[in-house]
C-alpha cells in the first residue's frame, strides 16, 4: 500500500507538472501571435492587399490577453485610419505594387470622414495608374462608399448590395417609467441636448427631431455626393427610394441588382475573383491554388515602409472613443492616461503638438483633466493644432477649446455645446407597495440622493444650477478660444432661437436649407 501510494504521487506530480508545461507553452504561444511582427522579407511584387475583416478606426483599441482567452471568439479587428493612407499613398510611387486588392467581406465600417481620407487615398492610386479592385460577399454603406473609388467592382453571386443611410429610431422610456412610478430626474442646459429625451417623452421633440433632421440629411447628401463623384454611373435613386422595387427588378436577385444599380461591374466568388486579379499582378507562386495572386498583406507592407521623419519633432496625441475618467485606452479616451501622455510630451523638445479628436465626449472632469494639460503645453509658447474626425462633439469639443488652431473635415459632426446629467428615483414606485420614507435631516442635504425617498427641493437646484454653472464655463472656453462673446456662442449653442425652420411644402428643400444653415453654424463654432 506505500509503495501503491507514492507511485500514486508521482504520477499526479509528473500529470501536474504536464499540465503546468502545456498551459506555459499555451501563453508563450498566444504572446508571440499577439506580439508579432511582420518583415519587410514578407513584401513581393505584386498587389498590396487591404483584408478589412473589420472596421477603420482613428486609434486600434488595445487587446486584453485574458479577455482572448475566456471570449468564443476573436476580437474584432481594428485597422488604424492613418495606416492604411500611408499604405496606399507608398502603393502609388512603389513600382514592386502593380495593384491594390480590397477584401471588403467582412469590413465593418468606419465613419464618413474616414471613408472620405481612404477613398481619397484610393484615388491617389488610380492616378498613378494603378488598377484599384475590389470584391465583397455583400456591400453596405461604408463598403459601398469605398468601393466607389475602385476601378473594378466584384460581388459575390449570392451577395448584394443595399444603402441603408444614417439614422434609425432610438427608445423612448417615460410610458415605461409613468407605469413603474420611476421618477426621472433630469437636469440640462441646451435646447439640443436632446440625449435625454428618451427618459422624459414617448418620442422625439419637434425640437430634436428638426436638428436630427438637420444632422442625418447633411451626412447623408455628403456620403450621396461623394458615391457619385467617384462613380457617375451609379444610380442612387433606385437603391435609395424604393429598395423592394430595385431587388423585384431583378428577380431578388441582390447580386443582379447591384450590377444593374451601377455598384459593381462584375459578379463573382472569391476564386474567380482573385483570378482576375492574378491576371493584373501575376500568380502567387508560394501558393498554387485557384484564385490565388502574389500579393503582399496591409502588415507586411507597412514593415517594409519605415516612416520619415525630417525636421524638428511634432507631438501627435489620439483623443478617441468615449472620454472617461482614470486611465481606460487605447480606444477609449481615459482623461487621466491622456493626461499623462501629454505632460510626459512636456520634456521633449516638440515645435508643435497636433491634437486629434474623433470623440462623442463624455465625462466633464476627465474633459477638464485634458484640456488643462493641453493648456499647460500653448503656455510654453507651443502651437496647439486640432484635427477632428469623424466626431468631436461635447466632451469632444471641450478638449478642443486651447487649439490655436481647428480644423473640422466636411463631414465632422461637432458642436453639441450643452450639458446634462440623470438620476432615478423610486418613491413612487415603492408607495405603491405600502413602502414609505421618514426619517430626520440635520441639513437639507442628509441622506441625500435618496434614489428610495426621493430627492429634497434643495438638492434639485443645486444640481441643476451645479449644470447650468458648467454649461457657462463651457459656453466662456469656446467663447475666449474663438474669440467670440458669450451671447455669439450661447446663440450658436442655442441656434433654435435663430428661427430658421423654414416653413415650405417641399420636405426635401427644407431639410437641405437646414443642413446647409446647421453646416454654417458647425463651421462658426468648429473652425479657425
């Protein structure tokens, strides 16, 4: 029996440290794919191939090893916007690059002025002679949208095409609250700060639907005249005013319906595709299969393209995704990670810093927190340049304020100077039970918030004037930034007060004259 029980011991420790060994070689493993590095020995002549299985975005979030390994599947792929411009601004001037190869299939988009820089860039390429195909099992907008400055348009037989256009229906809740007894408190400055509306209304005010409205029509009329700039043949109207129509034509056919739209040129799978391709570039020789061309990935290629960096250095710091308190990121724009960034940047000797935004906003304090190391860096005599993106609205347009100078692309969403905050109770709710709340205050402000006894009257105004205190501060930074008064910004902010809801039978003409007024109060407020 002891010689039974050590043997025993043994093979659990030989089982044990087994175990240990393979999970060590698991993580060495999973490092080395998270960590690796392509070559620039990777890089052939042939087509740069951009395989967009994801999305564009202004800064890649960072990948959490751990949240790898519990989730079902991969992380969803993020390619940096500035990345893939530099890649196809080398593909233009490299004589080894004889084309570029989109793979949309599984792209998933990017915002209306990424898709605008990209497709820019893609122009640049076909200017240099240089063929731009592409394919997709399916187009969506963003896809579309790139697919439009290519030179040759493939979709997959089963596949189609299909504009869906911003905007969609958010959820109203104060039906849902009046039932439940839940009270809202909202406290707000700005006519358009219409984020809480769903916590108030059934639907939307005639208020936030006219600046809805307004934003949407102007997307939208700018994502339509770049698809037709880049593709003339492109018929719109038929995907755009009665899609059921458009695919009956065509027998349900979305692939046939694309075709006849003008979307694509040409219909067919991967491997006739990449046959096609294979005849422009040649055939890849490592890889004999049908459907294969020698080509080079977006990774590779970078490697091999060492960035230049002539003259005195210029600091560049990313303010992407919600602003947030403490130090979330890459992705999200945690104040205090940002903050540290740029007074780190204090010690090197930089002749400018460029600050760019692609952000909904958010916290107030972390916004503060930023804008103030910005602040620190302009009085050192430093220019401060801003450059939006896609988004750079509230929080987004707060930490924007000390730009010496802002830039804002055609298609930037900014504005939305206003603040708001909410906070639920349940008193009602819990009176309907038999359940009430008693108790004695040595101050107006014991026990407060109380979310189960409701809030005193107190509490009430100073939080609401603790909102309408902020909404000033915010109203006298982008006053003394753009060197406006506070009553010239305060309009702006305000610009339902303008009166500009024109009353006119056609719908169309209306919102184009609200999105060109709307465009020309963004540019007041967004633009050096």
């Amino acid at each position: 029996m002891i010689f039974a029980r050590k043997l025993w011991h043994v093979l659990v420790a030989i089982k044990d440290g087994l175990a240990l060994l393979f999970l060590l070689m698991f993580f060495v493993a999973l490092y080395a794919v998270l960590s690796s590095r392509p070559t620039a020995s990777q890089v052939r002549e042939g087509a740069l191939l951009l395989k967009l299985d994801g999305s564009i975005v202004e800064e890649p979030e960072a990948v959490d090893p751990r949240a790898a390994l519990t989730s079902a599947s991969l992380p969803a792929k993020q390619y940096r916007t500035r990345d893939v411009v530099r890649a196809l601004d080398a593909a233009a001037k490299d004589s080894d690059v004889k084309a570029v190869v989109l793979d949309l299939s599984r792209f998933t988009g990017g915002g209306l002025v990424t898709m605008m820089e990209v497709g820019a860039a893609l122009d640049r390429v076909k200017a240099a002679k240089k063929p731009v195909l592409t394919h997709a099992f399916a187009y969506a907008d963003d896809a579309l949208m790139l697919a439009a400055h290519s030179s040759e348009v493939w979709v997959d037989p089963l596949g189609g095409a299909f504009v869906m256009g911003p905007g969609g229906q958010n959820l109203y809740y104060a039906g849902l609250f009046e039932r439940f007894k839940v009270t809202p408190h909202v406290y707000r400055v700005g006519t358009y700060k219409d984020f809480v509306e769903p916590y108030l209304r059934t639907g939307m005010s005639p208020e936030a639907r006219t600046a809805r409205e307004a934003l949407v029509g102007s997307v939208f009329d700018q994502w339509q005249a770049d698809v037709k700039k880049a593709r003339p043949a492109v018929n719109l109207d038929l995907a755009i005013k009665d899609p059921a129509a458009w695919y009956r034509a065509s027998g349900g056919d979305g692939a046939q319906a694309a075709k006849a739209a003008g979307f694509v040129d040409k219909i067919g799978d991967s491997v006739a595709f990449g046959n096609r391709v294979a005849e422009v570039v040649g055939k890849d020789t490592y890889d004999p299969r049908p459907g294969k061309f020698a080509h080079s990935t977006l990774k590779a290629y970078l490697a091999a393209q060492p960035v230049e960096k002539p003259g005195k250095a210029i600091g560049v710091i990313t303010i992407a995704g919600e602003i947030v308190d403490g130090k979330a990121g890459p992705g999200t724009a945690g104040g205090d990670r940002i903050a540290d960034l740029l007074d780190a940047s204090e010690a090197k000797d930089i002749a400018a810093l460029v600050i760019r935004v692609d952000s909904p906003g958010g916290s107030v304090t972390a916004s503060e927190r930023i804008r103030q190391a910005i602040e620190r860096h302009k009085a050192r005599g430093i220019p401060v340049v801003v450059s939006m993106g896609n988004v750079a609205a509230s929080g987004g347009y707060w930490v924007s304020t000390p730009g010496t100078r802002i830039f804002a692309e055609p298609g930037t969403i900014t504005g939305s100077i206003g603040i708001f905050a909410v906070l639920p109770s349940f008193e009602k709710a819990l009176a309907q039970y038999g359940v009430n709340a008693d108790g004695v205050r040595s101050t107006p402000l014991s026990g407060q918030p109380d979310l189960f006894g409701g809030f005193t009257p107190e509490l009430e105004g100073m939080l609401q004037a603790n909102i309408e205190r902020g909404y000033e501060r915010f109203v006298t930074l982008v006053a003394k930034a753009r060197r406006k008064s506070n009553e010239q910004v305060d309009q702006i902010a305000q610009w339902s007060r303008l009166g500009w809801r024109h009353r006119a039978a056609d719908r169309a003409g209306r919102r184009v004259r609200r999105a060109r007024r709307c465009a020309g109060l963004c540019r007041q407020a967004g633009e050096a």
